[in-house]
C-alpha cells in the first residue's frame, strides 16, 4: 500500500470517543424519564450539594452539576459555605440532609480546607443518598459486586466503553493512579465479571517501576494520574484504547481564561498508536458528571417504587 494510504487508513481508524454526545443521548434518556414522573404528578429527583470555600475548579464543578440538574428537569439546591466554616456545621447540614425525604442524593465537593476532616464529612452522608459512592459502605458494596452506587468518574468510564460497544473480556486493562475516586474503583470494576468488565487488570501508581513496561502491554489504557501529557505515544501498544481521566487547568497566557484543560495522555501523539482515545475536554468529564445524575436517578427509585 502507498504510504499516503497507509496514513490515511490508520487516520481514519483512530476513534475519539465523544462524551459530549454520549453525554447528551443519556440526558435527552433521563429528561424523558423525568418528564413522565411530571406527567404522573409526581416528585422529581432532587440533588443537594455542598461546596465550602471559593476554589475555582471547585465552583466551576458544582455550578455544572447544578446546570445538568436543570436540563434534565432534576431539582437541585446547592449549599455554599465559607472557607472557615466549623467541620460541626458542615457534619451538623448533612444530617439534615440526611433526614430530608424531599432529597435523593447528596455529595459534599472535595476537596475540603485543611481543618475539616473528608473522612468524617464522606462518612457522615447517609449510604442510601451516597451518589458520588465515596461512603465505605458504597464502596465495600462495589468491591463485592453488590449493587450500590458507582463513583461518578469510573461510572462514567463504563458508559463510555458501552455506548462505543468496546470489548474488554479478556483484555489487560492497566490503571494508572489508585485514588479512591477513579483509580482502585475503576480497577476493581473491570476485573469483575460484568459485561463491561472481566479484564485482567493491573494498577499502577506513583511508586510502580518501569510504568512504561506496564503500559505497553494494556489493550485499555485508563490514566488517572494527573500530570498532564505523562502518556506518550511510544509508551502505547498499537491499537490500545486510551481512556484519559486526567484534567488539570495549565497556565496560558494566549487563552482568555488564562488557562487551559489538559489530560494525562498527549493526544496528538497517543493518537498516531491507540485505536480509540477520549480527547479532553469532552471525553471522560461530561460523563462523570452524567453518572452523578444516573445515581440521583437511582436513589429516588430506590425510594420511591
Ligand atoms: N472533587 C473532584 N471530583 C469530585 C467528585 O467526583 N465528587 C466530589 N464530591 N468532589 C470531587
């Protein structure tokens, strides 16, 4: 084959895998299932969310879930709070919640200042309005495969791999980063033996030796390490699928936010090796924030059927 047509043909076959478009079929799905409720008179899904301080990233999040709540027809009430707001007050506003029949799901933005504790605040949600599945109880659940609420980020990993129809049995997925939020969850689900799981799995982290050798051998990639374009293209076996978890704001003068999004995985060069890459922004992020939303969804069905 000529050598333009070669080009051509590995240009063509690389997929991006879109999560604004998977994102907006689930929300047009859930808006559909909210407007029915409404036809039947009934309450709609109500998430509550707490946000203490004035981090942008933190601010940015919230008032996003808050505008997804919205366009699906979802109730939400987001509580602000200052930086030195009392760890009491904080513990004190999630009991209530807890007790509110009026709100299905609450999450508390993390991360929280120095002087609250994330441990105390996360265990003090109730499990049954845990939609960010942080609890110890949604996350022992998950570990053993009981139904409970997955973590939003790697929720909205499966939701990507099933709408692309990408199968994992039998594959080698390497995770990089063990956080409790994306990486030991995600590395748990895929070794499970569900329809977009059975992988074998291998989690790396900061501490994990030749990482490169590791990566080499995934067929699924999930990065969720957060430096920003730590994932090269050479570290890639042909035809990988690249998942990038990782978001972090880069300093640029040249845009008029100052600065820019990048994720884990250099996609440019990533993307003359993998078969399939989540670009970023508009991967992995718009479907997090879908999974936060499937699980307010499940909370008021869990108590209202
Ligand atoms: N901070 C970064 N990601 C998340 C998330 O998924 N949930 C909450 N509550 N805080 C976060």
């Amino acid at each position: 084959m000529p050598l333009i047509n070669c080009i051509f043909a590995e240009t063509r076959n690389m997929q991006r895998l879109n999560g604004v478009e998977v994102a907006k079929t689930i929300k047009e799905q859930l808006k559909e299932k909210v407007s029915e409720l409404q036809k039947e008179g009934k309450r709609v899904p109500h998430l509550a969310a707490i946000i203490v301080g004035n981090d942008g990233a933190s601010m940015t999040y919230v008032n996003s879930k808050e505008n997804d709540c919205k366009q699906v027809g979802f109730n939400s009430t987001v509580m602000r709070f200052e930086e030195s707001t009392s760890e009491e007050t904080l513990l004190s506003t999630i009991e209530q919640i807890n007790s509110n029949s009026e709100i299905d799901g609450l999450i508390v933005q993390l991360p929280l200042p120095k002087h609250i504790s994330e441990l105390k605040v996360t265990q003090k949600i109730s499990p049954e309005k845990d939609v960010d599945g942080f609890h110890t109880v949604s996350l022992g659940k998950l570990l053993k495969g009981e139904d409970t609420f997955i973590p939003a980020t790697p929720y909205g990993i499966l939701m990507m791999l099933e709408q692309y129809n990408i199968e994992t049995s039998g594959k080698h997925c390497v995770v990089v980063g063990r956080s409790n939020i994306v990486g030991r969850p995600m590395s748990v689900l895929m070794s499970q033996n569900t329809p977009y799981g059975n992988c074998t799995v291998t989690l790396c982290h900061s501490r994990t030796r030749n990482l490169e050798h590791y990566v080499q051998q995934a067929d699924i990639v999930v990065a969720a390490l957060g430096k920003p374009g730590f994932i090269k293209g050479s570290m890639l076996k042909k035809g990988a699928i690249v998942i990038d978890v990782g978001i972090t704001r880069v300093e640029d003068s040249a845009n008029p936010k100052g600065y820019v999004l990048k994720g884990d995985v250099d996609f440019d060069d990533a993307s003359t090796v993998a078969s399939a890459i989540t670009p970023v922004p508009g991967g992995v992020g718009p479907l997090t924030r879908i999974g936060l939303l499937k699980n307010t969804f499940k909370s008021y069905q869990n108590t209202n059927n």
